[in-house]
C-alpha cells in the first residue's frame, strides 16, 4: 500500500490530508450521530487528528495504521500515557476479534487498499447494525489509461471507481449504503488548512512531491471528486 504521495504524508506529518480537510472530518461525525457509548475504530488513522478529536469528546477509539511514522506522530498528541491506543496494523489484517466496534470511519484510505481483503475486515470486526463512514475519491469524468497510470504513479490508487461502482463495491461486501454525500451537499465554512508536523531530518525532495501533488490536484479538479459514503453492517 506504500506510494510516493503516502510516504510524502508520512515524512511531513500531514494530518487532514483527504479532500475537505478536517472541516470534512467533522461535518461526518455530525452525520452519524455517534452515540456516547460508541467503540470507534479509525482504520488508517494517520497522525491521528480525528482520533484526538474524538477522544477529547469523550469517545472510545481506537486509531490504527500501517505506517510506523504515522504512529509515532499520532501518539506526540497526548501525554504519556493519557492517549488512547494506536496500532501499526494493515486494514487488510485487522488484529481485533468480530464485532469488536459499533463504528469505523475511514477517511481517504479504501483507494489504497485491495479491497477484497480490507472491506472483508472492516466488515468483520464492525459489529452488528454498526456503522462504517468513508471518504472516498470518485471518479466523475472519465480517465484515459495513460491519466490511470500518471495517477497510478505517484499516488498508488490500487482501483479508479465512480461512485455507482463504489456503491456496488460496498454492497458486494455487505454493506448497506445508507447515504451518499458528495461536494455540492455540504458548504464549508472557509478552505480547509492543511496540518504539517515536520522532523528535523526530513529529506527536502519531499517538498518537491508536495507541489507535484499540488500541480496534480489542479489537473484533475474537474475529473476527480470525493463521496462520503454513510453505510450499516
């Protein structure tokens, strides 16, 4: 699941990096009306923002990641030993038992994954009537084969989907779309900042991957897009 742009994420500690950004993040949580009693599972947690901003509302949750680095950051939120649990772990091999969660949210992360074997274990661990919310990149104009490959490349999409095929997708794997909710169906307030937390040893090239990221991001506005896709087990 490693690509040039995930490990761009990784080396410059960016946290909100989906479309939206973190306004995105909360504008879903509203959607779903969490119960207070809630068990969370944020699958591909990143440095960990949404999970810290789900702790501190009092929810129990659980962040997990593949990357280590990510980890590490996601943990330098909290006080030593005030935090909740962040696990390195694939989505494809989730080290939870079933039903261990009443939901999981996954924010820009399916694209990046087989999956045959990340949705099966999402589905597995989610217990009964939960909820899985995802942010997902959609395709809405179609893309050459050589756009697939440019993408391919720097990003590491494992699929291109519309969003009928990722409904379809969803519902292959026994989820129910309940909802779907695209750009045009929420106006946020201002744009989006993007967070950075930078090491002192970070390899300046990754400055050039963030402006080959920005300059891809402007190629493709009119033919990429982003669906939140509300769904029950």
């Amino acid at each position: 699941m490693s690509s040039t742009y995930l490990k761009m994420l990784s080396s410059l500690g960016i946290g909100g990096a989906h479309p939206g950004g973190f306004l995105l993040t909360k504008e879903l949580i509203d959607r779903i009306n969490l119960d207070v009693s809630a068990h969370i599972l944020d699958a591909g947690c990143g440095t960990g923002q949404t999970v810290e901003f789900l702790y501190h509302l009092g929810y129990s949750v659980i962040g997990v990641d593949q990357d280590a680095k990510m980890i590490e950051r996601a943990k330098k939120r909290f006080k030593i030993g005030e935090h909740p649990p962040f696990i390195q772990a694939d989505l494809c091999q989730l080290p939870f038992s079933e039903h261990s969660f009443d939901t999981v949210l996954s924010e820009s992360v399916l694209a990046f994954t087989p999956t045959a074997l990340s949705l099966p274990n999402i589905h597995y661990v989610l217990k009964k009537n939960g909820v899985f919310a995802a942010i997902e990149m959609v395709v809405t104009t179609s893309l050459t084969e050589q756009e697939q490959i440019e993408l391919q490349d720097f990003y590491g999409f494992q699929q291109f989907l519309n969003e009928y095929e990722w409904t379809q997708l969803l519902e292959k794997y026994r989820f129910h779309v309940q909802e779907i909710i695209g750009e045009m169906d929420i106006d946020l307030e201002f744009e989006p900042t993007t967070e950075f937390d930078l090491s002192s040893l970070i390899d300046l090239n990754v400055f050039d991957l963030l402006q080959q990221h920005e300059t891809l991001t402007k190629k493709y506005l009119n033919k990429l897009g982003y669906r939140i896709f509300i769904c029950k087990k």
